[in-house]
C-alpha cells in the first residue's frame, strides 16, 4: 500500500502574487502519485482570478471545501477512492495567517504532512490573536521547544537569517 502525502499550501495574501504563484506551480508540476495538495485560498479568489483555476483545472480535479475540518472529515472517508489527481480546494473567509496557522497545528497534529507556504505580511500576521510576525513567529508558537529560523534555499546559494526581520 502507498502511504499518501497530505501536502499544505497556504497561497498567502489574497492580495499578492502568491495565489498565482501557487497556481503556476501546480500547472507545472502537476499531480504525482503519492502525493494530495491541500490548497489554502480565499474565497475571493475565483472571482478575482479565475484564469489561474482554469490551470489548475486542467491538471487537477478539485473537492470545494470550506473549512479544513470538513475537507479532512471527507479526506478521512474517501481516502481509498480518491485519484492522486484529486487537489483538496480550501476556500476561506478567514486572514491568510489563519490559514498559515490552521495547516501548521494540523501538520503538528500529523493530520497534514508539510506546508509550504505563500507570501505573508505582517499585517495580516497581525490579526491573529497573539499577534506573532510572520510565518517563523507562527512556528515558534506551535513548536516551543525547537530553535526555528527563517532561511532560503537558492540554485547558487542559501541564506539563513541571523535575525527576524521586521516589515
């Protein structure tokens, strides 16, 4: 039996590029066995952008959900009867941070397996609760206990961040 993935990707603001970004991406990689992306978006997206569902349509076939929880009660029950080409369509009302926060307690949770993650400012990291900035101030609420850093990983080179950086 293959294990399956649970792949997060928040798209990050709904006013940025990440959306079509993550769109593009999806098009291009396209599905892989092994692997269900659950897609992080706002609800405002598909009258805003609808050029980029149309791409993402040509390689995957979408399951509207609109909460996380209802998309992994019938991720649970369907399971077994689910292609790999089968993407699971999140469409929220909510602030993007709350996406970044909802996926990354259900990867802690082992309910989704990674999260990759689009733009975020610091703004909309600002409506949470608890205030934290940006994606790293996130992780290090959910995961106390782990020295977590920001970094980027290039085709030339790599870069750690000694510090946070503020908007």
């Amino acid at each position: 039996m293959v294990v399956t993935k649970r792949i997060a990707l928040t798209t990050g603001d709904p006013l940025g590029i990440g959306f079509e970004v993550s769109a593009k991406a999806l098009f291009k990689v396209g599905p892989k066995k092994g692997f269900h992306v659950f897609l992080f978006r706002s609800k405002s997206q598909e009258k805003k952008q609808p050029q980029y569902f149309k791409l993402i349509d040509k390689k995957f076939s979408r399951k509207v959900f609109y909460s996380l929880d209802s998309a992994l009660n019938f991720y649970e029950k369907n399971y077994s009867n689910l292609d790999y080409k089968t993407l699971i369509d999140i469409s929220l009302a909510n602030s993007a941070a709350d996406w970044v926060y909802e996926a990354t307690l259900a990867c802690k949770n082992q309910k989704l397996h990674s999260l990759v993650t689009g733009p975020l400012s610091k703004k909309q990291t600002a409506t949470l609760a608890n205030k934290k900035m940006g994606h790293t101030g996130i992780f290090r609420q959910i995961f106390p206990r782990k020295k977590l850093f920001m970094s980027f990983l290039g085709k030339d080179f790599n870069v750690l961040l000694a510090t946070d950086h503020i908007p």
